[in-house]
C-alpha cells in the first residue's frame, strides 16, 4: 500500500477496534478498566494510547489520525475545530512574540486573547520589527491566503523565522493535501481547519496539526486533553468518510477552478462589473511550480467595480450558494463583507465544489453579463470547453 487514495481509505484500519468495514460510531465517553486488579495503576489516565475518556482518546479520532498520519507522513493531531489546532499550537509554542499578516480573522482574535492575556506581542509578518522575535517565538503564515486564494512563498518565511530561532507555522488550509506539502520547503508546524476540504460535505467541524516528531505530538495530545478540545465522536466518523474520497475530491475541484479561473480572465474585458480576480493561478513567481506541482487552490476571489455591485451578486447565482465557508462538494460565494469587516466590500470569495464546471461558468457568466449582448456567445465558448 503507497498511494495517496489507498492510504486514505485503508490507512486507519489497523487502529479499527471492530471488523466493520466501516467503523461504527463510538458513542461512549468512558471505557472500562481492567478487571485484574494487579493492571490498575493509580494515575494511568495520561497515557494518550490507552482509551479510558474520550476527551483524551476514542477510536474514531484516532482512525483520523492514523489516515491522515499514512497520507502525509507526519504526525498528527485531531482538534474539535480548524481554531481549536490553533489554540493547540499556540498554546504549545507558548511564544513571546507572534509574527503574522493577513490571515483567517479567528486565528488573528486568538492572538488577541494572548496579547490580552499575557502580553504577546505581534508584529507584521512582512514589515514588522524582528528584532522582536527571539528563539522560540511563533511566525504563522497563512498560504494560500485567506480570502484571496494567492500564494506566499514559504521558503522564504522559513528562512525569517528560523534566523531568528523562531518556528513557522503553516495554516494549509486552502490547499490540502496533495495540492502543498509545507514541510518541504521549512515549515515546522503545518495546521488544518479539516472543516474544509478534509471534511469536503460542510457536514462537520474538525481541526488538524502535523508536526515533525513524536515527542511533539505527545505534547499536544496532553495539551489537548486538558484544553478539553479533542475532535468528537459522530464528526470523526463522518471525517473518515470524507478521508475515503479526498483525492478525488480535490484533484477535480483544483482542475474545475483552473478552468474556470482561465476562462473569467480570457474574457474579463467582456465583464464590465469585473475589476480583479485574485487566484495563485494567476500568480507567475518562480516557486509557484515547485509549491504547487499537483494544481490550485479551489478558492479564489474576484472584485467588483461598485460595493453595491457586489453585495447584491450572490443573489444573481442560481448554484452557488451564498454562505460562508468553502471546501465543501457545492461551490458557495460569499460577499466577504458578512463575516470579515477588514476586507473590501467589493470582494466576493468563491469555493469550488464538485459540480460539473460548465454548469458553474455559465451561472457566473449568466450573473456577470445579466443576459447582456456577450452572454449568447460566452455560452458557447463554454459548451465547447473540455473538461
Ligand atoms: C484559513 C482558515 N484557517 C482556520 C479556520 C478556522 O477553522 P474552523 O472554522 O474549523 O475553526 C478557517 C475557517 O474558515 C480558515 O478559513
């Protein structure tokens, strides 16, 4: 077994505790101890291998763990949610100093909480004063970014944090595995929000660490255990599930959005509400190829001219939901504006999901064009595509 989609249907079946083929949910939070009284020892509940709480361990979780340990190589820790992994490794880092630019907003309020609580300083990931970072300190890079979908060079913030003796966390959650793979070009710490593509069905909250050894992962399975934040029961039964399809999943949502970003930038002189469109795509720096050899990100965002352009263009979409969150197997938009008050209310951010991609180009061309003189012929340019 050494491929991506067999590891990740048969990578946890050696952790399975039943012959099921598929696991059945593991509803208890208490196991028993062991009958012979000469196997109980006063204090045994912190050894994170023996299933005794299901705070601390249950065997969905770690089926989870073990996928996504067999896919990736490194080892693995299973959150409640993609901000509990943050909590997760803050809190494990324990950092004086926090470098951090543009990043998912949650991630940027749990830096608050530690400047709030505890003096935490941050500074700007790109402009910031370095001399701030000791050894020890946290840079967090989020790449692909959020809610633009483009692209930061890793090795390049690798080599800042580390000539400080700081480590780089990489939040990946915009391109899951086999799009990125942070840790070939230093980062020490690569976070999930699994709610995302791992998840893939908008279905479920989870959250994911990888880290580089397994004295680490020890670590922060006793951390996770006292912060209370381990992934729950019915969630990671249903994120095997999702495991079994991932590859497929996101290969065809990376080709649909290549497509699709292709061919809104072909014609965007026929869009006139369409001022930008922001996709790693796009992008034509030089690490681009060696950090993305398997495809795009499927979020990417567009601009329009006006706000009231854009808050008022979900509602001209008949497939793509409007709603928040992105990774799933519908495409959604979301006006950013609803959940990010940072952001310019002329962006829209869009999730690729698993329709057939003609389908989605013409409902966002039927919305850009409004039916107008270029609609007719864009339609057939769209049938003719190959996809
Ligand atoms: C890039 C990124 N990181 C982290 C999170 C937080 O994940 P969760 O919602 O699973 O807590 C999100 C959620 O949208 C995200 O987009």
């Amino acid at each position: 077994m050494s491929h991506f989609s067999t590891k990740s249907i048969h990578g946890g079946d050696h952790v399975k505790p039943t012959n099921d083929v598929i696991s059945p949910i593991h509803i208890t939070t208490t196991y028993s101890y062991s009958s012979n009284p000469d196997e109980l020892i006063p204090g045994g509940l912190t050894d994170p291998t023996t299933l005794v709480y299901s705070r601390e361990n249950h065997p969905n979780a770690a089926q989870v763990e073990a996928i996504v340990e067999a896919i990736t190589g490194y080892p693995t820790v299973v959150y409640n949610s993609g901000l509990s992994a943050f909590n997760g490794l803050i809190t494990h880092v324990n950092p004086k100093a926090v470098a951090i630019g543009q990043a998912y907003h949650g991630c940027h309020g749990i830096v608050d909480v530690w400047k709030r609580n505890f003096g935490t300083k941050e500074i700007d990931i790109d402009d910031g004063d370095y001399s701030l970072v000791k050894a020890g300190d946290l840079v967090h890079l989020e790449t692909p970014v959020n809610p633009y979908g483009t692209y930061f060079d890793i090795t390049k913030y690798a080599t800042k944090a580390h000539e400080k003796g700081a480590l780089l966390s990489v939040d990946a959650t915009f391109a899951p595995p086999p799009l990125l793979n942070p840790f070939d070009f230093g980062a020490d710490i690569v976070m999930h929000s699994a709610t995302k593509f791992f998840g893939g069905h908008s279905d479920l909250l989870a959250g994911l660490l990888l880290v580089k050894d397994q004295a680490t992962k020890e670590k922060l399975l006793l951390d996770r255990l006292v912060l209370g934040t381990n992934i729950a029961n019915l969630e990671s039964a249903l994120l095997v599930r999702s495991l079994r399809t991932f590859e497929l999943r996101v290969a065809r949502q990376a080709k649909t959005v290549a497509t699709i970003v292709q061919f809104l930038n072909e014609n965007k002189a026929k869009f006139p509400q369409l001022d930008k469109i922001y996709h790693g795509s796009l992008q034509t720096d030089d690490f681009i190829a060696k950090q993305y050899p398997n495809g795009h990100t499927p979020v990417f965002s567009i601009e329009l001219d006006t706000d009231a352009h854009a808050k008022s263009f979900p509602s001209k979409l008949k497939l793509f939901h409007h709603a928040t969150s992105l990774g799933g197997a519908e495409s959604l938009i979301e006006w950013r504006a609803m959940s990010d008050d940072h952001i310019s209310k002329k962006l829209l951010r869009l999730s690729i999901g698993l329709e057939d991609p003609r389908d989605l180009l013409f409902d966002l061309v039927n919305g850009l064009t409004e039916g107008g003189n270029d609609a007719n012929a864009l339609v057939e340019e769209i049938k003719k595509l190959s996809v």
